[in-house]
C-alpha cells in the first residue's frame, strides 16, 4: 500500500541556522511529490514539486527538496531559517494509477524558529 | 492565479443545526475536494468531486454529503452537526487527472459545533 512518512512531528531551529524536514513514502509505483506549507488559520500553499524531472526541486521561499529513489525519500531543506518560515509543512505523495481520492497527506511537521 | 474561496472562515453553530460550507474556484478545474483538518491527525478526506453532479467518498464521508450543481461550486452539507465536527475544513481543487498536477487551497474554514 502507498504511504507517506513525515518523520518528525515538530522542528525547531533557531533563526539563521540551517532547516531539515523528513519524508518518506511508501510506493509500488514511480510518486509525484510535493510540499506544502500551512502557515495559522491559512488554506495550504505549495512550495515545490517533484514529477519526474530534475531530481533537485528548487521551491519558493529559498526552499528546496531532493528526490532520492532508493531512499524513497523526499526531504524539505533551506540554508538558513527566517522567523517568518514558522508554520506547518504537509509531504503529499500522488502515484501513477491513483485515483483522485488517493493523493495522500503526511501528518505534518511543525516548525518552530527561535530568535 | 488559481483562487479557491471559502465564503465562510470562522463558524460557530449549534449540535443538530444543518451546515452548509461552500467552496468556489474560478480556473475551470474539473477536480474539487474537501479535507477536515484536526490536530496530530493531519488532512483527511471526506468527498471528491471530478464532475459536475458527480461525487465520490473519501475515508471520512460519515456525517457529511456534498453537492456541486455547477463546476465551480463544491458545497459541503453537516445535515445535523455534532461536537465532533468541529474542525478546520479545507477546499481544494486540481486540474485533471495525470499525477503532475497540484492541489490549490482555499484559506479555511473553522467550524465550532456547541
């Protein structure tokens, strides 16, 4: 069965510092993977997108992720955290074959930047 | 832009009171869904939408029904709310149905049931 694994459920980084954030996905099949961020009381807002090209996906925000197939993983990363990068980030994995009702959400990291 | 809009942000109604969510989108996408949002259990989805008229049932449609008369309209129906639907309710929307294309948001809608 097709999963998606958001490592950890809460991050915190200090401003300045570098930021790391964990997903890995379960699939019998070749994914398309995104990242969404959900900053409070807000809809979600994609930062990047994998589907099958480049492996390194350069996102908004100074954000960017790695395709790594034979990790089956797809880490958010960002140099150097801004106060502003505080809110939640959702992993979602769609495969080839799946049915509209089978994108699937990671639980979500909470980020957390200190001053 | 895509813009998904949900007319209701913040609601507080009352336990057997019907709801009605309403969700508009104005890129012509095929696609709409709505997901509840609740704390340590991520999104989770209650119906979809690919047609006008036509829906399918997501892993949580108990307590839920949904209407879309236009293609740019996906409603969102509590037929008699209860406290545990109290939640944060989102609407999305997505072109087609190829693995490439992504999901667009509305802002939210945060129901309290009392």
């Amino acid at each position: 069965a097709q999963s998606v694994t958001q490592l950890d459920s809460h991050v915190s980084v200090s401003e300045g510092t570098p930021v790391l954030l964990r997903c890995n996905y379960s699939s019998s099949y070749s994914p398309s993977l995104f990242w969404y961020v959900q900053h409070p009381n807000k809809g979600l807002q994609l930062l990047l997108k994998y589907t099958s090209a480049a492996t390194l996906v350069k996102g908004i925000n100074g954000f960017e992720a790695e395709f790594k197939k034979s990790e089956t993983s797809f880490h958010l990363t960002k140099p150097s955290a801004h106060m502003s990068d505080a809110a939640e980030y959702f992993c979602v994995v769609i495969w080839i074959g799946g049915s509209q009702g089978n994108l699937i959400f990671g639980k979500g990291t909470k980020l957390s930047v200190k001053p | 832009d895509v813009k998904v809009t949900q007319s209701s942000r913040y609601l507080v109604k009352r336990t057997g009171e019907k709801v009605f969510l309403e969700c508009v989108q104005d890129m012509d996408h095929e696609n709409m869904f709505w997901y509840r949002q609740d704390p340590g259990l991520g999104l989770r989805l209650i119906y979809f939408s690919y047609d006008v008229k036509m829906k399918e049932k997501g892993d949580i449609p108990e307590g839920y029904s949904v209407s879309r008369e236009k293609k740019e309209r996906f409603s969102l129906i509590l037929e008699s709310a209860s406290t545990n639907q109290t939640s944060m309710y989102l609407c999305a929307t997505r072109r087609g149905t190829g693995q490439t294309g992504e999901l667009f948001f509305g802002e939210g809608s945060r129901l309290t049931v009392l």
